[in-house]
C-alpha cells in the first residue's frame, strides 16, 4: 500500500462528465489498494471568470479581496469531486486549504506555503477516507485567506506530497508527459519515460509549459518523485526524479521560447561598474536578464547586448533611456523579431560535441547564431523568430532518433 | 454615533449596479457617523446554480458537502462589495462566516448558531473598517463549513447584532416594509410604521413571507431592534420591536395561506387516546397540524378534521391510510382547495368585537366559515381557496382605513 498525492488541473475538472473521469482515476488507485490525496483546481474557466468579475467592479481590486474572491473556484471542485467520488461508493471528504493546514505567508495573490499542518489530512486518511483537498489556497497569520498564484495547485501537491511523505506525486493535465520538443509540431516528438529535476527546470525556463517552475523546485528540495501523466489517455507519463538512467537520452529535450528581447546598448564607456549600473537599473524594476553578450572594449568604449522577457522590453527601453546619462549616453535600441532555441540534457554533461551538433544542425539550415549561452545541462541560441520553428526540427532530427 | 447591522439579500447584490448602490446605502450610514457590519447573500440565483450544479453530481449529495459548496456563494458577494466600498473610498474587509466567529452545531444545511465569537469583528471595528460578513454560513466543532438554511443570512444578521449589542439591526429587502397586506393584491394596503416580534411572527405563520421566522424569535428573544426597509426606495421601512404605540393600529395585517389542506376523518370512535394516535403518527414524519376541529361524539363515534401544510397532505393520507386500523377504520379524505385568511394586531387583545367585525365582513361577501381558530393576537379562517382574495379585500377595508 501506497499514498499518493493526485493533482487535477482545471481542464481535468471542468464538468460533470470529466470530474467522474478523475473520481474513476482515484477509485483505481483505491482498488490497488493505495491511500490518495486528490489535490484539485477550480473548474475550467471559474478563475477568469472570477477575475471578470472583479474587472467589472474595481479596475484595481485589493489582494486580499481577489484572493477571498479566487478561493472560492477551488472550494466548488472540492466539494463536486467529493460528491462523485461518493457517488462511486468511494469513502471521500473535502478540505479547503486553511482546513488542509495550508500556512502561508502574507504575500496576496502570490503567497508562498511557511508551514503545512497535516494533522487533519492525517486523521482523514487514517479513517480509510480519499481526502480531496483544495490546491492553490491557504491561510496566513491573520487568518485571511491567500492564494498561491497560477499554477499554485501544483506547488500545493508537492507540499502536500513532501509533509505526508507521500510515495509519488501524480500530476494529471491535458497532455501524456514531457515530450523532447512540442507534439503539436514535432511530429517525431518523443515522450520522455523520466527527466531530472534539473533538466525539467531548465526545460520550463526555456518556453516547455508543462509543470510549474516551484512545484519542480519543491519537488528537487524534498525529493518528491514528481509523475506527469494524461487525465484522459491513461497510458505511463514522464517520471521526474533526481537521478535518471545514465544510459538515457543524452538530450532530454528541445525547446522554444519566444517571449524573448534583445537590448543593443553601443558605445558604452569601457571602465569597471557599467554592467553593473545597467542591470542594477533592470533589477530594480523586477526585469530579468537572461543572455547576456559584451563585446570587448575598442577605443575605451564597448558594447552590451542582453534579453529581457519580451513582455518587459518596452519598460526596459523606458528606463535605460531615462538614465542614459549614467552609462555614458550610448545607443539604446530593442529588437523583438528574436526566439530562443535550447536543447536540455544532463548527458551533454559528459558528452563532448554537443554544441558542434547544435551548431552543425543549424548551420546546415542556414540560420544564422545571434548570441549563444551555456550551462552544464543546456545550450541556448538566440536567432532569428521566423526561423525558430524550423531550428527546433533541424536539431531535435540531429539529437533524437 | 451608533453601531448599525445591515443584511442585504440575493436580489439586492444581484450585479455590479445593485452592488455599487449597497455600497452606497453603506456608505452614508458611514457618513452619519455610524459603524457598519453588513451581513449579505450569495448573489441572485447564485445558490440555486450551484444546486443544480450538484444535482448533476448527485441525486443526493452529501449535506457536509453541499454546505462546502453553497458556502463559496456569500464568499463571493463579500468580496465583491468589499471592493466596491473600497473603490468608493471606504475602509472595508471582508469575513466569512469562520472568520466572523459563527460557530454552529452539526446539523450541516440546516445548523443552529450555538455561539458567536465576535473579537475578529471587533477588531475590525476599531480600525474604522466596513466589516462585511457572508451571512447564512458557520463552523462546527469539527472545524466543518456549515449552512443555516434558507433565509439564514436573516438569522446572521440578528445574532451579530444581538452579539455585538448593534443599535439597530436593518434588513434590505426588495419590499419597503411590512404591509397591512400583499400590496400587489390590496391597493389601500398600507406600510406599517411598526409592528410587534409577536405580530410578526403571527404574520409570518399566516403566510406573508418578508422576514424568516428564526431571525424574528432571535430578535424577540434578545430584544433586537429589526428594521425591514428597502434596497431601492430609500424611504423609512417598518420597525420590528418588543411593544409599539398603544393607540397604534388595532390590526397589523390581513394574510392569506394557500398552501393549506384539510384533512378529515370521519367516525372516530370516541374513546380517550384517539387524537394522540393520529397526531402522533403525522408528528413523527415531521408535518405540522395546524387547525384542529372536532365534533362532539354522538353513537359513540367522533369526526376529526385537521388543517395540514398542502406540501404535506399526500405524506399525512398515505400514513393515515396505512394505519386506519388504529383509530377505529374511519372514512378519511383530503380536501386541498382551501385557503387561510388571518388577521394579525396585539390591539385585539383589548377590543371586543374583532372576531365579530371579521366575520360581518366576510358573510357580507357570502363567504361561508368552514373551520376557525384565535390566539391573543390572531384570528384564523377556513374558507374556499377561490374566494380568499376577494376575502383578504374584504376584511382589510372593514379594519384598515
């Protein structure tokens, strides 16, 4: 007998007939004889249509009212699984997040769990009972309540999944596992039989959505054997776990982002502290900097390139412009017709020619390298957006057979 | 500066305009000076939604599980009239029923208020803030979400002012107040400046349906001053209180209940015992006599006719049939187009001639009397259902002026 910490994303959950879908999914894992913590989402489209909601009142509504207000789509899943699973003849009961023993901190809207007191999914699960638990909410000092931002209800599984030592945390969506590169365009895509913490993270900072990047970090800090698997086709998923088959893929994965920006900064005086009045500026302002590119110094003067997300290059452009006069009044310029293309493996780790292959890939496309950047399990190139898609192809032919 | 309790029900938060003018109703009782707790209902039909949304679940879903659910409906109208008082300018916060100390016992969809833990709100107070609570909801000693039932929000209203000692305790409505009679009917019908507990809860039993019962005998009982008023037409309403104005009105109200049917058994032997068997059987399956008449005996035999809800009259035939045999075989039969036409004044208790009055009136019109019934401040008549109206009409013009 085992216990595992089921979540259920809001497609999973979005009406009568996919909510008996899910409380089937958990009746299988009973009749195996496991004990299950169902973690659930708010149905569908409740959250947006909440958001709407409030839209309609305040073009600025409190935090903490948003958060009273966004509880609720959680609270209505908890109950209607609940029911269902009853319905089966399944013994069930449901916990919002403060009864689950959520404690966050005070950060609305975005709050991150301090504390998880499992006494009552404990005392729950010791009467023979499926506890099916509200994800993406909990309580905060005062007693208010707080939510954990999108994607919080997996960040909630693997909390839970970590507090109750639980022996995996399944994590139910619309898609079968993590694949080498998007199905949807890579008809040769493969479905990985498991990937590491690791590469998983970098895999989701390089544009693959399919866990959110907390519950992936959670997972790694308590070492929680995360499964990704399909609601609907119920075939084996993507286990991510710590350590994989040495023997495995040397590339795990091919990704593409395009919510990408390239800040040209020219003529940059040459003198120690510029780099750091630049991105001081950005940091202060919440922008990440990703890839960054300095040419070396000619005439006592240099030039910076770096990417911010694209969402945030006009606020970068506003504030270096601003303070132009701090770096030595270069040209500033912005240039959004960019992608990033990354493969992710922690078998490049050992495994010299690596980047040659990235780079033959590509050239043999003719598609020209803008900015390269490294890390031991991934190699990122920025090139032009048009042909992302056709990069994406050439190197995951060159990697995964 | 006094403390002032308002409850705002479904119709009156039904959308954004109906949400903002509560703000504002709020809003100058705030400008008065005074202290605020609004107590308000999930919005318009948003409890019958999420009934139906259970009923697709399940035929007969858990009551601790349709109180999770029906919970999240006042969860969202605190939030959204939180941020509307907010962007109006006015401090507010918003607290569900847990967090407003509502404690209740077990009885999940139809919980009783055991206690009231009013500190939170208290706090709340003295920070200068709006406090708005979700009515209609508490926690059990389990740390369980209960329900108190329809009309509940009414009873949470009346339990927080009598806790928090309000000065007065106001119920919006979609009606001005209580009326003499059904003003949609009664054309001369005229608001009432106040009324009696007594009254009121007399009117309420005879069918004119504005405020619930509990709420008036929790008010009664901790001598609650109730307002009923009107969300829309800011005009005084009526006042619900202990005594009114000795030279007030002699009637308060004409009211009519159709849903009513009588039930007769005929031949009853005449033996001691024989009304306990058969009130006895009908109070076991919960339904409430109303009207008892009974001949006096003749040959040794009885007949016994009762008033019963019409809801309830196939219930009370069908055990009655199956148990003739204990109460000597009579002949029983049902009739359901009747109707009950009561007229409701403490003043009655010191005037003479009231009954009198009422039944001029009544053969005035040629409407016969098929049973009667008095109490102190209420006098009750059977008569055919077809000519109840024209029977309210009558007795309204012979005592209101």
């Amino acid at each position: 007998m085992a216990l595992i910490v089921q979540k259920f994303g809001g497609t999973s959950v979005r009406d009568r007939t996919r909510i008996y879908n899910v409380a089937r999914i958990i009746m299988q894992a009973r009749a195996a004889g496991h004990q299950v913590v169902a973690v659930v989402s708010a149905q569908g489209d409740t959250t947006d249509d909440l958001i709407a909601k409030a839209a309609e009142i305040s073009a600025h509504p409190s935090q903490r009212e948003m958060d009273m207000l966004l509880a609720t789509g959680e609270q209505i899943t908890i109950a209607l699984l609940t029911m269902a699973l009853q319905e089966l003849g399944v013994s069930a009961v449901s916990l919002t997040g403060w009864q689950a023993g959520f404690v966050t901190d005070r950060a609305y809207t975005k709050a991150r769990i301090k504390r998880l007191d499992t006494e009552r999914v404990e005392s729950e699960l010791a009467r023979n009972r499926v506890v099916v638990v509200a994800g993406f909410q909990g309580l905060n000092r005062s007693e208010d309540i707080t939510t954990l931002g999108r994607g919080g209800s997996d960040t909630s599984a693997v909390a839970l999944a970590a507090a109750l030592h639980a022996d995996r945390c399944q994590i139910f969506t619309d898609v079968e596992g993590v694949f080498t590169a998007d199905p949807r365009k890579i008809r040769r895509a493969k479905k990985l039989k498991d990937i590491t913490f690791d590469e998983m993270l970098e895999l989701a900072t390089c544009g693959a959505q399919v866990l959110n990047n907390r519950s992936v970090e959670l997972a790694k800090k308590y070492n929680v054997e995360l499964e990704v698997l399909s609601s609907i086709n119920p075939v084996p998923g993507t286990v991510v776990k710590e350590e994989t088959d040495v023997e495995g893929m040397l590339i795990k994965g091919v990704a593409k982002d395009t919510n990408v920006a390239a800040v040209s900064i020219l003529g940059v005086p040459d003198v120690p502290g510029m780099s750091f009045k630049v991105f001081g500026l950005l940091g202060q302002r919440n922008i990440n900097v990703d890839i960054i590119l300095q040419s070396t110094g000619r005439d006592g003067k240099k030039d910076l390139i770096f990417t911010v997300p694209r969402d945030d290059a006009e606020n970068a452009l506003a504030v270096l412009e601003a303070n132009k006069a701090r770096f030595g009044g270069g040209d500033i310029s912005v240039e959004t017709d960019i992608a990033k293309v990354s493969i992710v493996g922690a078998g490049m780790q050992s495994h010299a020619g690596v980047a040659a292959a990235m780079f033959e890939a590509l050239a043999a496309q003719n598609i020209n390298i803008q900015m390269i950047s490294t890390s031991e399990i991934k190699i990122s190139v920025i090139i032009e957006e048009k042909l992302a898609d056709r990069a994406v192809a050439a190197i995951h032919d060159a990697f995964i057979h």
